[in-house]
C-alpha cells in the first residue's frame, strides 16, 4: 500500500466537463461511480447538488484509499460509500440515478513504477489492478505457451508482429522485469517500428494487462448488469480507451433492451483538454439511457 495515497496516487479525470453535463444530475439523486481511481468524477458528481450521494468502486484497494483521503468531508455527512473489488462482481441493493465507469488503467497506477504497468520504469511484471489476486504478468510472460503468447498479443494488443514477438520473448526466458520485457520486444520488431511516435511494446503491454485483470470479459458482464441497476431515465456513460473497448461499450448499449444510446458517435476531448492531458487523447464517451 502507498504510504501517502493523497500525494501519490493521482489521477486526472477526462471528459469530465463532458461526463457530468451528459448524466443529467439531479437534485438527493444516487450515483454509481464504478471506477473511482482518484475521485476526480465523484467529486464532480457530489459537488453539483449538497445533498447528491455516491457509490464508489474500484478493483484497487490504492484508489479507494486516496479517495477516502480527499474526500473525507462527504464520507463524514454520509453521502459517499465504497465497494472494493470488480465492479463486475457488485450487487447493488438499490437502483440508481446514474452510473459511470472510466476503463482501464488510471495515471497513478502507469506513474508508480512498482506496479508494472509502464515500460518507462524498471519494475517487476506486476501489473495487477487488485494486488490480492495471483495471477501477475510475469506469470503470463514465462508460463505461457508461444502460440497461446501471439494469440493474447494480436487479439488483445491488436499486435501485427505477435508471432515474432512471442517466439523472442520464449528465447529469453525468464523475465522478470518491464524494462527487459520491453527491450526484447523493440528488438524483435523490424527497425523501422522501433523509434515511431508509439513504442514497439506498447501494444504487448495493454494486452498483458487486459488479460491480467480480465479487463474485456469484466466489462461485458459490467454492462450486462448495469442496466438493471438504473432507474427509468437513469443513464449510464462509459470512457474508454481503446478500440476493443469502445467496441464493446458501442454494440452492447445499441444490443441492450433496456437501454437507449444517447451518443450516436462517441464524445471524444476537445483539444485544450489533449493539449493539457495528453494521456485523453484516445479517451471515447458513450452514453445510453434506461427505458
């Protein structure tokens, strides 16, 4: 656990201005913030009406921990409750006036180098977003079979050079660290890919952590359940990142029965929110509503 989490783990909330104008909050309404990571989005939602309440969830103990440390004024006046764990695995007790989920891996758990998210920093393979779950990406890495290694690359990481990747990363086992992992990879990949505006490893990388965390399969049942948890007229809206989670977010709202898209294309950041927080660039915001 860090030891100052209101100083070291930081996240800043994208789209927000977008998020909080989309969810249509009212006055004593209940809202769901199914992955709270800073608190940014929370504080927003509590901040809008004196008397509005949150349910905040996260999969990292961290995030819960700083938040209670920002927010301790709203925990005190019992407007603000938490849920640690998957918000896949949640079972609400009652129905809410809205719901947001902000996917995949927040800015604090890329900035801190012990959690292994980042190839910027020498680190272990961690890259669990519970660190009381087992399965870590070191385990993945040096365990997995080369074939079953590509698959996870191309599927997950869309990665065009995963069989060649795979092959090397099985030739230089074990491997026990970012910066090793991410060295194999930039040598495995032709030259020309190796000193572009994205680096070679970044594709593998988002595909471990997907797969660490079951981030894909999560978010699926995520938004399976998550409609019944509206009221009628409740909305629910959903940042992501990249394309396979857009994908989801995208056909599972338009697929839902009780759910109407309110974003016929996604709301992506306006360019002085790139220009100040260049990690939003990629960031989509879909919205749908309960019927």
């Amino acid at each position: 656990m860090i030891n100052n989490p209101k100083s070291s783990f930081f996240h800043i909330p994208v789209l927000s201005k977008e998020l909080i104008a989309n969810l249509n909050i009212s006055p004593n309404g209940h809202y769901l913030d199914a992955t709270v990571g800073g608190g940014g989005h929370t504080q927003l939602i509590l901040s809008a009406f004196g008397d509005t309440k949150v349910m905040a969830i996260d999969r990292d103990f961290d995030a819960i921990t700083a938040t209670k440390s920002n927010l301790q004024e709203s925990i005190a006046s019992n407007r603000l409750e938490f849920w640690h764990g998957n918000f896949a695995h949640y079972q609400p007790e009652r129905e809410f006036d809205g719901i947001i989920a902000d996917l995949g891996v927040n800015s604090s758990q890329l900035d801190l180098a012990h959690r292994g998210f980042s190839f910027r920093n020498n680190a272990p393979l961690d890259m669990r977003m519970d660190s009381s779950q087992s399965l870590t990406a070191e385990e993945i890495v040096n365990h997995t079979k080369e074939v079953e290694l590509a698959n996870i690359f191309y599927q997950y990481g869309e990665e065009r050079f995963s069989r060649r990747i795979a092959k090397a990363i099985v030739g230089k086992r074990p491997i026990n660290s970012t910066v090793k992992l991410a060295e194999i990879i930039a040598q495995s990949v032709p030259s020309k890919y190796r000193y572009g505006r994205i680096h070679p490893a970044t594709r593998v990388f988002q595909a471990l952590r997907i797969v660490v965390n079951s981030e894909l399969q999560s978010l699926e049942e995520f938004i399976e359940k998550a409609p019944h948890w509206l009221k009628i007229g409740g909305r629910i809206g959903i940042i992501s990142f990249h394309s396979l989670e857009d994908r989801i977010v995208k056909h599972r709202f338009r697929e839902s029965p009780l759910l109407k898209v309110i974003t016929k294309k996604p709301i992506i950041p306006q360019p002085d929110e790139e220009s100040q927080n260049p990690r939003s660039r990629s960031a989509k915001l879909r919205f749908a509503e309960r019927i």
